[in-house]
C-alpha cells in the first residue's frame, strides 16, 4: 500500500501542482489580457497625440503656406512694379539712342540720297548731251543728205564740199528756227 499511497500522493501532489499551475496560468492570461487592454489604450492615447499634432502641423503648414503665397504675390507685384521702372529707365535711354542714331542716320541718307540724286543728275546731263550731240549729227547728216539729193534735183549736178557745207548750216539754220533742234 505504500505504493498506492505514494501514487495517491503523486496524484494529488501533481493535480495540487497543476491547479496551481492553472491558476498561475490564468492570472497570467488575466494580467496578459490587462496589459493588452492597457496597451490598446496607449496606442489609442497616442494616435490622437499623433493626430492632434498633424492636424496642428497641418494647420500651422496651411497658414504657412497661405503666408508664402500673400508674401510671394506681395514679392511678384513689388518684383513686377520694379521690373517696371527699370524697363522704364532702359527704354527713355534706348529712345534717346535712337532719335540721337536716328537724326544721324537721317542726316547721313539726307546726304547718301543728295550725292545719289547730283551724281544721277550730272550722269542724266552726261547722256542728254551726249544724246544731243549724237542726234544733232544725225539730224546733220540726213540733213546734208537730204540737201544733197535736193540740190541734185533741183539743179541737176551736184555741189562742191563749200557750196555744199554753206547749204547745210542754212538748212539746219532753217530746220532749228521752224522746228526747234
């Protein structure tokens, strides 16, 4: 009996070592399960700190963001009003470059066209004298032809070089007076 005894101690022993193996393990879960709540309410605490301070930083970013665009506006219109005096300033200088090369320029096609026009007028003189000459000799000689061809018929015979050259200068004499050569 001993044996059983034994056996019966082991059993209790080892049923008493797993009941309060059961109950440690129980008031673990029960802690565990404490501690999980207490988690969960940390986590919880701190995603609305976390979201309490990006609504802030998004908030403070907004603001930001809106200061820069009055300030960058702000910085555009004085940019641009300057930018606008400065072009202001360039374009009086750039007038008064070019009304100065202008009144130059004015005055040197003045004298380019005045020495174009003189020489194109003495050329034009060159060739209307040259063209007087050329059709008063022309005129000239169907003159002393047509002198010479009327001498041979009103006379029949034909004149010597003297005869002939007097009665040319009196036929253009006549011809310039009633004609106008």
């Amino acid at each position: 009996m001993n044996i059983d005894l034994i056996a019966l101690l082991a059993i209790v022993s080892l049923s008493v070592a797993l009941i309060a193996a059961l109950v440690a393990y129980v008031r673990m879960q029960r802690k565990l399960e404490r501690f999980q709540e207490e988690e969960d309410a940390i986590k919880a605490k701190a995603r609305q700190k976390a979201k309490a301070i990006l609504d802030n930083a998004q908030e403070a970013a907004f603001q930001i963001a809106n200061e820069s665009v009055l300030t960058a506006e702000e910085n555009r219109q004085e940019i641009k009003a300057k930018l606008g005096e400065v072009v202001g300033r360039q374009l009086k200088e750039y007038q008064k470059m070019v009304h100065g090369a202008s009144g130059n320029i004015e005055a040197e096609v003045a004298k380019t066209i005045e020495l174009k026009m003189d020489t194109a007028f003495k050329e034009a003189q060159v060739e209307i004298a040259s063209y007087k000459k050329q059709r008063a000799a022309e005129i000239d000689n169907q003159a002393k032809q047509a002198v010479k061809q009327f001498s041979r018929e009103v006379l029949g015979k034909s004149l010597d070089l003297a005869q002939h050259e007097d009665l040319v200068i009196q036929a253009l004499e006549k011809a310039k007076r009633e004609y106008g050569f």
